[in-house]
C-alpha cells in the first residue's frame, strides 16, 4: 500500500533497507548463536546518519519526527530485532535528555550519540520494580555538588556497551511518584558497574545487564530537568518510544510473510505446491492482513504524535499492543506454513518466533498498554 512518504522518508526506508539487506542478514544467524553484539553493523549505520534519526538538527541529528524512526526501525527489524534493539535502545537513553535535559545537557550528550560515536541505556527497570515504574527503590542523595547513588537496575538494555546510561531513581520517598528523578551516569563513573550479560531466549545479538550502583558519585548538574520530574519525563520516554517497538513487530510480520508465501510456492507435498492448498493460503491471507492493519495503524498512530506531540499515550499504546501482538501471532504462524524445516535453525522463522515475544514484555507488557488506553477511555468519556 502507498502510505505517501515524503522523499526525505523514502531515502530513511531506502538506507535501512540497504544496511538490513546488506549487513544484518547474512549475519544475523551468527550473532544469534554467539550472542554477539553487532559493533561493526552499528558502524554501518552510524556512517549511514541512522543514530540522528531521532535527535534535533541543532545537536548534529536529522531532527525527525515519530514516523521517520519507525521507518528506519520497520526496515531494521526485518534483518534482526536483537541488531535493531540495540539502535532502539540507545534512542530510548538519549529521550530523557531531548525531552527534559537542559541545553547543557543536551550539548554535552546529543552530537556523540548523534554521531553514532556512543551509544546510550535507559535504566528504569529492577528487580522489584518494571510494570509498576513508580516502585523503584534506587536512590540518589545530594551531597554537596554531588548526587549518590545506590541501587541496582535490571535487564538494561545496552548494559555493558553503551557510554550514557539515562536512569531514574529516588530524591524523596515521601513524594510517591512526585519523588523520583532522571540522572545521567556515564561509563567510567566511580561506584558504577554492569553484571554480566544476561542468556536470553530471543534478541541475542542485544546486550542485556544489570546497572549497580554503589555510592555512585556523579556531579550535580547531571541531573535530567527539574527535581522530582523524573516519573513524568519516564512516562514521556516511553510513550515516545513504543511505535519503535511497534515497528520491529512490523518487521518481523514483514519477514514472515515473505518467507512463508516463498517457502509454500517451492514446497511440494502431493504433487503440488503447498500454496495450492486452501488450507495454507488461508493462513497466509490472514498473516498479510494482520500485517497490513498493524502497519496502519503504527504510521497513522506516528503521524498523530508527529501533530500532537502532546496527545500521544493512547495511540502510542495502542499501536505497541496490535503490532506486537501480530507479530508474535504471524511468526508463530509462519513456523506452522513451514512445518518441521519452520522449527529448524536452517531456516530464519524460529529466531523471528523467539525474538517476537519479547516486543509483547519489554518497554511496557501488552497488559499495561492495555491499562494505560483503559484509563484514557475512561479519562476522555467522563469529559463527554
Ligand atoms: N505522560 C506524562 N505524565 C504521566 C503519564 C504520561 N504518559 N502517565 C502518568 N503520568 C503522570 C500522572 O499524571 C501522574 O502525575 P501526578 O502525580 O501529577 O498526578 C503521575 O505520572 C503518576 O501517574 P499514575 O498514577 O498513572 O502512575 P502509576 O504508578 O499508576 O503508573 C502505569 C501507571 C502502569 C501506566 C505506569 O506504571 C507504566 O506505564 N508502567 C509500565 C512501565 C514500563 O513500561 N516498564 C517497562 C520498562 S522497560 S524500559
């Protein structure tokens, strides 16, 4: 379907096409069996420009809107969500700053990320705290030009790789969600560290770490916006960022199709190709129709927020559940068109199955997207 790209967005599709084809399938299998991160396609696609995708022009980005990350991220996604993840997470670090970040800040840290020179980690997650953000129990304490921190995040994206870590933690308990806020921690800073990589079932080529902080020494001015705003400017991040993951889901939907109409077209079972049989068309009609209605509403949902930057947690929730939700639904389909050669390594849909189920947990589960457009309904319909 035409979606009437601008050509400034047609040459993002083109470019991540050209990496995703290029430079993340043929090595794709092997990063997922190594558990590797993918340093040098990173590379690739920070000479491509891909990492000022989402930065404003005036700290060195392209300064694009919503629609023009989930682009780059669809096509991405289509290689390798473990690759993609790791471009998705450091724009998921860098929010906060572009969100709420002073213009120091913003200065000191967007043009490296920018560039693609270093990579950025958003740590909100621990291990008593992930769907229930405001339940964070890491800690920073002012003394005298200095936050302390103390805590430990989990399963943070970029753990280990990234060089500005972007993390919330609490300035006053009393305050409930009034009493958190966003410090930027920099690889290198005395009293933090990352564990080790975690084994996961999917997105192997993503690194995945804890953050430990052990009175954590950072200056004061590395605080992100206002004193106890830090829950807010979470929120803010992660409405910002959900249509990127819906866009991975769009591209694991995207290579599912295509491997299973290619796949029904060459195997032959009594004598005729298994896309002859009713019974596989009709699943591969309802995979192409699922893809193409998630692929809807992802670009109409990202050209709303692109018009009403305020007005974006309803759609934006709402695009993350019926992407990921298709995508985990279309690779576990494919795997079924393709049979036993599905299931096998030899061929990409079971990595796709495995990588696919994490879009339906991270960045906010199905179920608390599911939440937060319950409570908008209910929101907007008491003002009727
Ligand atoms: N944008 C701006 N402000 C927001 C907001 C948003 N999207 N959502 C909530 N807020 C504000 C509220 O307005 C409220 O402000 P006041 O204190 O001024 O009233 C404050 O934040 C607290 O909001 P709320 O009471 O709704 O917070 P809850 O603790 O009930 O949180 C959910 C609700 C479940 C929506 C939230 O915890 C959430 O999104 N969880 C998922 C987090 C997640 O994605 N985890 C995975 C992380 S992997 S990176």
């Amino acid at each position: 379907m035409d979606y009437f790209l601008s050509e400034e967005q047609e040459m993002i599709v083109e470019i991540a096409q050209q990496i995703t084809d290029e430079r993340i399938i043929p090595q794709r299998a092997e990063l997922d069996e190594k558990d590797e991160f993918p340093r040098e396609i990173l590379n690739s696609m920070a000479q491509a420009d891909l990492f000022g995708v989402p930065i404003p022009e005036e700290y060195g980005g392209f300064g694009g809107g919503c629609l023009d990350i989930v682009l780059a991220l669809e096509q991405l996604g289509r290689g390798c969500i473990g690759v993609a993840t790791a471009f998705a997470a450091s724009a998921l670090g860098i929010y906060p700053i572009i969100i709420s970040g002073s213009n120091e800040l913003k200065e000191k840290y967007l043009p490296s990320v920018a560039s693609g020179e270093k990579f950025a980690a958003f740590g909100l997650t621990e291990a008593n705290a992930g769907s229930d953000a405001s339940g964070i129990q890491t800690t920073a304490v002012l003394d005298g030009d200095e936050w302390v921190l103390n805590g430990t995040k989990q399963w943070i994206t970029n753990g280990g790789e990234a060089q500005i870590y972007t993390i919330v933690a609490i300035t006053d308990r009393k305050r409930g969600a009034r009493g958190a806020s966003m410090f930027v921690v920099e690889e290198g800073d005395a009293g933090f560290s990352c564990g080790p990589k975690e084994k996961k079932m999917g997105i192997r080529a993503s690194s995945t770490t804890e953050l430990i902080f052990k009175d954590c020494r950072i200056p004061k001015d590395r605080i992100i916006g206002r004193l106890g705003t830090g829950f807010i400017t979470v929120m803010k991040t992660l409405d910002s960022s959900r249509p990127g993951i819906a866009a991975l889901g769009l591209g694991i939907g995207q290579a599912c199709v295509d491997e299973a109409t290619v796949y029904a077209k060459q195997r032959v079972q009594f004598g005729k190709p298994i896309i002859s049989f009713q019974a596989v068309q009709h699943m591969l009609a309802d995979m192409a129709i699922q893809l193409e209605a998630s692929r809807a509403l992802v670009y109409a949902a990202a050209k709303h927020i692109d018009a009403h930057p305020k007005d974006m947690s309803k759609v934006s929730s709402m695009c993350k559940v019926m992407a990921t939700d298709m995508a985990m639904k279309v690779s576990t389909d494919a795997v079924q068109v393709m049979g036993g050669y599905g299931y096998m390594r030899e061929y990409p849909v079971e990595k796709m199955m495995r990588d696919a189920k994490i879009l339906q947990i991270y960045e906010g589960t199905n179920q608390v997207q599911r939440n937060v457009i319950g409570q908008e309904l209910n929101k907007e319909y008491s003002r009727k």
